[in-house]
C-alpha cells in the first residue's frame, strides 16, 4: 500500500506542477478533484465493514497555487454525498433534488463572500424542499406565526419539534444573511461585516448539518423490530417446510413405497442423499460471502456436475454387481438337477429379482443419459465466462458475436428443428391414439414454425415484432387446449371397452386404480412434453441469438436427466431426483449468460412484439427471459412424474384420489419450496448483517432482488404443476365415476 500510494501522490503532484493550463484563463478556472469510492487495508484488502476500507479520499487541489499546502485544519472528515452539491454549486448548475449532502466550504475559497452565502442559501432552499416531502407543513404560515418561543405543536410531538427545530434554524440563518447584506456596502463596519458573516456562515451550517442528518437517519434508520420479526417468520415458515419434508419423507408407507428397491441394492449406499444435502448447505453459507456471489455460477456448476459424478459411479458400480450376481445365480442353476418346469420358474424368479436381465439395456441407457448430462454441462459451462473477476475472458459466446451473422444464424435454426424432433420423438414414445399424437405434434411444429419465421425475418440490429404476438396468442392457446381438454381425450385404459365390460362383468362397480392411473400417467406425459418443449421454444424466440444453443442443451439435459431416474435397474431417492432437477436448471440460469448484476438483464428482449407502450407485459417477458431454465426445469417434473412406477403405489384397488395427489405432488413440490425458503431467509439475514458493508448496493442487494424474483419463479412452476396434476386426476377420478355409472 505504502509504494502504491507514493506512486499516486507523484502522479498528482505531476499533473499540479506541469499543468499546460496553469497560466492560461482556463488554467485559473480549473479545480482538480481527486476522489475514490472505497479505501483500503495495509494489505490490500477492500472488500469488507472496516474503517480502512469504508474511509475514501477526496483531494481539492487549486492548480493556481505555486505549491501544495497541507495544513492540519484541511484534514476534515466530510461524507461522500457532500460532494454533489459542492461541485453542482461549482460548475453553477442545480443540485439534485433529493442530494442531503452539504456544501463543502473549503473547496470555495476562491468565491466572493457574497457568492459563499448565496451558495449556502442555495444549498440551504435545495434541503429544504427535500424535507418539506418528508415532513408535510414544514415551514407553513401558521408555523411562522408561531415560530418564537418554546411553543408546543398541535401535531405529532416527534415531527413538532423536528418541525420547530429546523424552523428556528433557519430563521437564524435568513436573519443573519439579511443582516450581512444590510452592512455590507458599508466600509467603516468592516469588523462586524466580519462577524456577521462567521455568524451567517454558522447558523446556514447549523441547519444544514441538523437536516442532513435527519435525512440520513431517516433514510436508513429502520425499525429494527419489524425487521427482525418479518426475519423470524421467514426462519419459522423455513422450519415448518422442513418438518413437512422430514415427516413426508419418514412416512412408513411412502419410505416402503420408494425405498424398497434400495434395500435389495444396499450396496449403493447413501452418497448421493449425502451430497444433495452438503451441496445445498455449501451454496446457503457461500451466499455469506461478495466474491461467492459475484461468481455463483461455479457453486452451482460445481454442484451439478459433481451429483453427475457420483450417480455415474454409483450407476457403474451397480451395474458391475448385479452382472456379477447373474453371474453366480447361472452357474448354480447349471448345478441344480431339475426338470424344465423348475428351471422356468428359477429363470422367471431371476428376471424378477434383477431387472437388468428382462431389460438389459436400462444400464447402459443410463449411463449414456448420464454422460450426455456431463458433456452438455461442460459445453454451457464454456459457453458464457458470466460473474465479475473474469468477465471479459473469452468465451464461445464472444467469439460468435465476433463472427459472421449466418453462423449465429445456423445455430439458430439447427437448435430449433433439433427442439422439434426431439419433442415429436417424445410424444411418439406414448402409446395413445395416432390422431392425439398427431394433434400435439402439429401444435409443436406450428409454434417452431413460427419461430423458424421469426429468424428468418429478424436483422441483425433489430429483432423483429410481426410474428412474436402471433406466436403469443399460439403458445397460450395451445397451452390452454392441452391443459384443458387433455385429461378429457386420453382414454383411461388402453381401450375404454376393455373397462367398460370389465365392469359390466363385475358384481361390484368398483373401476380398478391401476386402470384410472394409466390414464394419468399418459396425460401428465403428454401435458409435461407439451409445456417443456412449447417452453423451449418462446425461449428461442425471446432469447439472445447466442443463447439458442444454450437453451437446446438445457432441454436435453433435464429430458436426460429424467429418462435416467426413469430407468429401471439403479434406484434413487426422489430426494435426489428433485434436487438433481433443481441444481439443474440454477446451472442453466448461469449457462445463458445471467448473473447477480442487473446489468445482465436482457432488456431488449423484453420488447419483442409489443408494438404499443406497456409497462406490464414488457416486465412477464423479462421475467420469462431471465428465470427461462429455473421455471423449464420445474414444468418438465410433469414429465418426472408421469414415468413413475405410480400403478404400483395404489394401496388397494380402489381408486383413491386424496393418496394419488399425496404421492404424485407432495415430494416433488414440497422440496423446491424447502430450498428456496431456505435461500430467502438466509439471504434477508445476510442482507441485514451487511446493511453497513461496503458492497450491501453492488452485491448484496441486487442478489436479494435476484432470490425474491427466484422465490416467484419457484412458485409459479409448481403452482403450474400442482395444478395440472390436480386438474388431471380430478377429471380421471369423474370420468372413471361416469363410466361405472353408465356401465351399471
């Protein structure tokens, strides 16, 4: 520090003594300002509450002066907002209406007397205009009519007297200021010119340095106890989740339910639940730190990518022991003595202890659904060098924009049709009916289509506005018909009349649960293909062209994500299924070129289409643009859903609607809000900790705006969820009523 600050010191004293100006008109005119936002440790260390590192410099130097005096009385401690009226005053125009700072008198010196009071007066009117806002009647008539005296307001105690005290200071300093003018032409009262000056001077001080500090007090001074008690509820409703999730997630049934296929593969172990658990601490005391949350990005590529690792490891590791299971269990039975009839049962009683042997390519689906998760990962990481520190390395995005427009254009369209295939290929996987398929691919192709136009007729330097609101109106009517009438048109079996002469046949109108919930399930698959990729299109379409390829990637690693939970063979807790989801779509939050600034806000997105002035629907699209991968990995949960084994969860076969709904949504949407509770309370605790930190405005504050748009994008995804499953279950539970009425 001490050679940085000599090198400085040389430089200004360098600029002061060879000034080409110096002896021009404009040289006697000129002030050299020097000023710095924050100070520094003896070591270097600048971002923290400390005196060293609050206390910054502010250098007036006159270049009119022959050499630099230092005297002790210029050492003042003055505020940094006491720097915007001084040099508004300077350069002679208004100071900012809502500035409390007060002008800085050493820095005037080279005013008249007469322009030094004016200045003050300015400064003076400027204030109180400011705290005639905050204090409604300050300074009215009949508050000057009964300004002398120690008279007691008729209104609050508290504002009364504040209104009373800066009344009183005020008067002084207007009567001394007109007492200045009425002697100051006169030559033979130079002496008490003088004092009526100092005595000006003092009472404008005195007002001004009583309103300023009301203004900042009443600025940042909060109520503490209200804080504290919003904190306290945020820390109790953080708890109360936790508990649900805890007594959820002991419940005998539902343990036994998802839980039994990982007591015959004890050997997994619990590192992944263990991982899940320590990663999501680890992110909740990083948010305790600046440089953590400049660059949250690497938290949460660190945690994807590394719950990747561990599953790809326990799915080797599996995938080995069971190989070497069927191994030994062949070689036993070649030993055994018995008649085809045991052998058929012994290999049917295998096939049904281990899975992989009916399905042998389970295992190595998922390994590869897992590496394809792992590569995309490692292409998103590299495509944005997002954060603060190494902003400005290159990375694959800059060196697209530094290349040819029909490259950015390519990768556009390639990433589009490949967002179709893929969703057509994922509706043809359910088995229904050609023309429901057939239906809900047209829907998808109509929307791609629309976007395919939008690119073609956007330029480069100006996006275009005709095809996005048609595409709005498509998207929201699709999403509405599917939502709608999907649960209405899907048959609740594979063939309704298999159902109907069933319970015709029966001597009891009971409709088995295992019929109702195959009809949800290809519901929920179709309604979650249909939200997830109509989602990835809008984002093709409002999305930055460098972040085509991004949001392709995003979509292909949750659809991945979700086949290898969906697999059979290794088991997971759906603990992790969910938070292997969550971490997810933070990391592709991060990919398409998001931070914790508001400067990465894409704004111009926002604007796509809206061709009259609106302030509401500009603020959706924003929203819709930033929290795109959070929000798309909580609409592809439907799909997580529907591939669960939920026939084999029904208690009995009574169709039951209340346990249906409690296994299908309670997990799934009761863990995110756990997460996210847990954010949110830690960081407003973070937040009022660091109320006082020198980077509580550049950090901490724009992140909590980040996690409080977060915690709405978190409930607008599962509300989004939580409804359909409702609604489609719901509608199943009637129709299935319906047709044992009718078949009676």
């Amino acid at each position: 520090m001490a050679s940085k600050l000599k090198e400085m010191d040389d430089t200004i004293r360098l600029i002061h003594t060879q000034n080409p100006l110096k002896g021009d008109e404009y040289g006697r005119r000129t002030l050299l300002v020097v000023v710095s936002d924050h100070g520094m440790t003896e070591r270097g260390n600048h971002g923290g509450s400390s005196y060293e590192e609050t206390d910054s410099l502010a250098l007036f130097v006159d270049l009119r002066a022959e050499s630099p005096t230092y005297e002790p009385s210029m050492d003042t401690e003055v505020f940094q907002v006491d720097i915007t009226p001084t040099l508004a005053l300077l350069f002679g125009v208004p100071i900012p209406k809502n500035s409390f700072g007060i002008l800085l008198m050493q820095a005037c010196n080279s005013l008249t007397d007469e322009h030094k009071l004016r200045a003050l007066e300015l400064n003076s009117w400027q204030l109180l205009r400011l705290l005639q806002v905050h204090i409604p009647g300050l300074l009215c008539q009949s508050l000057r009519d009964s300004a002398g005296g120690d008279q007691v307001l008729q209104s609050n105690e508290y504002f009364g007297n504040i209104k009373l005290k800066l009344h009183n200071l005020y008067s002084k300093a207007w009567a001394a200021h007109s007492v200045w003018k009425l002697f100051s032409g006169d030559s033979n009262l130079t002496s008490n010119n003088n004092a009526n000056l100092n005595a000006a001077t003092e009472s404008y001080y005195d007002f001004l340095r009583y309103g300023s500090e009301w203004l900042k007090h009443r600025s940042t001074d909060k109520p503490i106890r209200w804080i504290l008690t919003g904190v306290v509820i945020l820390f109790l409703s953080s708890v109360l989740l936790l508990c649900l999730l805890f007594l959820r997630f002991k419940d005998h049934d539902f343990e036994r339910k998802f839980s039994s296929s990982l007591r015959n593969c004890s050997h997994i172990g619990q590192l992944d639940m263990a991982f899940v658990s320590f990663g999501t601490l680890l992110h909740i005391f990083s948010l305790g730190s600046s440089s953590m949350v400049e660059e949250e990005q690497y938290t949460w590529h660190f945690l994807t990518s590394t719950l990747c690792l561990i599953l790809f490891y326990m799915t080797i590791q599996s995938f080995l022991k069971e190989n070497k299971t069927f191994s030994f269990e062949m070689k036993s039975e070649k030993k055994l003595d018995l008649d085809q009839s045991q052998k058929t049962h012994i290999s049917a009683f295998t096939s049904i202890k281990h899975p992989t042997l009916s399905k042998p390519l389970s295992a190595y689906g998922q390994i590869s659904s897992i590496l394809i998760v792992l590569i995309c990962g490692r292409v998103l990481r590299g495509w944005h060098q997002g954060g603060v520190n190494w902003a400005h390395l290159p990375d694959i995005s800059k060196w697209l924009d530094q290349g040819s427009s029909s490259i950015m254009k390519t990768l556009e369209i390639t990433s589009l049709l490949i967002v179709i295939i893929l969703s057509v290929f994922s509706l043809k996987l359910i088995m229904l009916r050609a023309r429901c398929v057939l239906i809900a691919s047209l829907g998808v192709v109509v929307l791609g289509f629309l976007v395919l136009l939008h690119i073609m007729e956007k330029q480069t330097a100006n996006r275009s506005t005709s095809i996005a609101p048609i595409f709005y109106f498509s998207f929201g009517a699709i999403m509405f018909v599917t939502f709608i009438f999907s649960p209405w048109i899907l048959p609740l079996c594979h063939h309704e009349n298999i159902l109907m002469k069933r319970s015709s046949n029966s001597h009891s109108s009971v409709v088995k649960s295992e019929d109702v919930l195959f009809g949800i399930q290809k519901s929920l698959y179709l309604t979650g293909v249909m939200y997830a990729s109509s989602w990835c299109l809008l984002q093709l379409l409002l999305q930055q062209p460098v972040n085509a390829v991004p949001v392709l990637l995003i979509f292909v690693q949750i659809m991945a994500c979700i086949i290898y939970f969906s697999a059979n063979g290794l088991h997971h807790r759906q603990f992790v299924e969910v938070a292997a989801m969550h971490f997810l779509g933070m990391a592709g939050h991060f990919s398409l070129g998001n931070s914790n600034t508001l400067a990465t806000i894409d704004v111009a997105g926002a604007f796509i289409g809206i061709s009259s002035r609106s302030m509401v629907f500009p603020c959706i699209l924003m929203f819709i643009i930033t929290f795109s991968s959070p929000i798309l990995s909580y609409l592809s949960m439907l799909v997580s859903i529907s591939m669960k084994d939920i026939v084999s969860l029904s208690p009995s076969d009574e169709p039951d609607l209340g346990h249906v709904l409690e296994v299908m949504i309670v997990f799934p949407c009761l863990l995110p809000l756990v997460l996210n509770s847990a954010v949110l309370t830690t960081s407003t605790i973070i937040l009022l900790l660091m109320r006082n930190h020198l980077f509580v405005w550049s950090v901490f504050s724009p992140k909590y705006l980040y996690v409080c748009a977060e915690t709405v994008s978190v409930y607008v995804g599962l509300f989004v969820v939580a409804a359909t499953v409702l609604y489609t279950c719901t509608v199943f539970f009637f129709r299935a009523k319906m047709l044992l009425r009718s078949g009676d």
